[in-house]
C-alpha cells in the first residue's frame, strides 16, 4: 500500500518520548535516505538497455527520498534547531557518488541486484529496530512504514536479480563474497559523514569517531529477533532456500557480533 507524508499522524507526536540517542540515528538516517535520487542515477547508467529496471528504479528513488522527509521532518520536531537543508548540503558536497559510472561497481548486473537486496534486508531491519526500541508513536508509526517498503523494496530487487541470473550465473561463493563486501562497506564514509553532517559534530570530520559515534547508538538498538528476520531473507537470496538451525546459529554469532562491537566502542568513548 502506498503512502504519503500526509499519511502521517503528526499531531500525535510526543516530545516527551523522544529518546536523543535515537534522534541522532534519525537524522543521519534521513541524509542517507533523502540522497536516492543519486542511487537512480547510478542504476539508470549501468542499466541502459533495461527501461523496465529503470523505470522500477524510479520509483524506487521516490520513495526513499519519501523515507528521507518523513524522517527529517520527525526530527525537525523532536529538534527545531535542526537544519536539514544545511546539514543535506554538507553531506551531499562532502560525499561524492560515481554517477558517471557506465559499469557496476560489483562487476555484473545479477551482483549489483544482489547488493542493492542486501542493503534492503539491512534497512528494513534497521527501521523495524527502531520501531521496537522507542515509544514515540509517529516514530513508530513512520517506521512501520519504511521497514514495509524496504521488505518491497527487497522483493523487487530479488525478482530483477533472478530475471538477469538467467544468462548471468552467480554462484554461492560469489553470492556469499558480494553480502560479506556489501556489508563491511556499512563502515565506509557515507554513514559516518552523514552522521556527521547530520549532527554537526565538532571539529573536522573524523571518520572513526562518527562511525563509533553511530555504532554506539545504533547497534543497541538490534535485538535478535530482527537479525534472525535478516539472515533468513540473507539466506533466500544467497540460494540457501532451506530453513534450519544453522540459520538461527548464524543469526546469533551476528547478533552477539554485534553487541561486542557496542560494548567494546562504547568502552573506547568513555
């Protein structure tokens, strides 16, 4: 079902149910969000001869920039101090995006599907995270929203993935490769920077301490319940249909991964 901004319950929101740790996470959530027009860009280049991608891809585009408003105006309430316009404008100059690339990064268009099905699973779980975590209902409520169309989102990138596998065959390997590289590229510049614009941290940017910054605050957020719902889409589009106990113990070496990885930068800022 579509949504709007309108759709919104914005007279339900409650000042007193804003977590600030959470706002922090919301507004470099927002940057990142907001920037997809780039990512439509990127996608149209590297699939030229494909209008029905490319058409998918647009819509796809708006409604992330759509989960880019919603979440900036949300904070823009939690905080009326908040420049989004400015802090949009620091992110977008500051990281730069290869949108005159006539090639995927990921070398072939199946692992170039694969990644983007990997970054939805990511999301989704992220965005149901938050939901569970806070009791501000039109954060919630907007939440519920975005992890819905990023479970879409997922289905729609698989579905073009198992349509180019047909002529470009992606082994388990590979697949296994692209979600493990896709993944660590979680802690590359974009995230950091756009928790850095977005919060306008002191002093020069500073990649390891906006990314510990962000890690503190967004990995506490995860319980294991949403990293199970992950590795088991994870599972579906690496080509491991089957559902078993090794799933579930994958998803608690993660999830304890995870945890580690709170506890020990929490430890290095205090």
């Amino acid at each position: 079902m579509k949504w709007t901004i309108d759709d919104i319950e914005w007279d339900r929101f409650d000042p007193s149910k804003v977590d600030s740790m959470v706002l922090s996470v919301v507004r470099a959530a927002s940057m990142v969000e907001y920037r997809s027009a780039d990512y439509v860009t990127y996608l149209c280049n590297i699939f030229p001869d494909d209008e029905i991608f490319q058409e998918a891809a647009r819509v796809w585009g708006e409604e992330e920039v759509q989960h880019g408003r919603a979440l900036g105006e949300w904070a823009k309430l939690a905080d009326p101090s908040f420049d989004f316009d400015g802090a949009f404008s620091d992110f977008r100059a500051n990281y730069e995006l290869a949108l005159d690339a006539e090639k995927s990064i990921r070398g072939t268009h199946s692992a170039e599907l694969l990644s983007r099905c990997m970054v939805e699973i990511g999301t989704s779980s992220f965005y149901s995270s938050i939901h569970d975590a806070v009791d501000e209902p039109v954060l919630k409520q907007i939440c519920t929203l975005i992890a819905r169309d990023e479970f879409g989102h997922y289905g729609l990138f698989r579905r073009h993935m198992e349509r180019y596998m047909v002529n470009e065959k992606l082994g388990a390997w590979s697949r296994i490769r692209i979600m493990i590289g896709r993944t660590l590229e979680t802690q590359d510049d974009e995230l950091a920077y756009a928790y850095h614009a977005a919060n306008r941290l002191p002093g020069p940017y500073d990649r390891r301490a906006a990314s510990d910054a962000y890690a503190i605050r967004a990995l506490s957020l995860y319980r294991l319940v949403h990293i199970k719902k992950g590795v088991v889409l994870a599972s579906k589009v690496l080509g491991f249909n089957r559902e078993g106990w090794w799933l579930v113990a994958i998803a608690n070496i993660i999830y304890h991964l995870m945890r580690w990885r709170s506890r020990k930068v929490t430890q290095i800022a205090a």
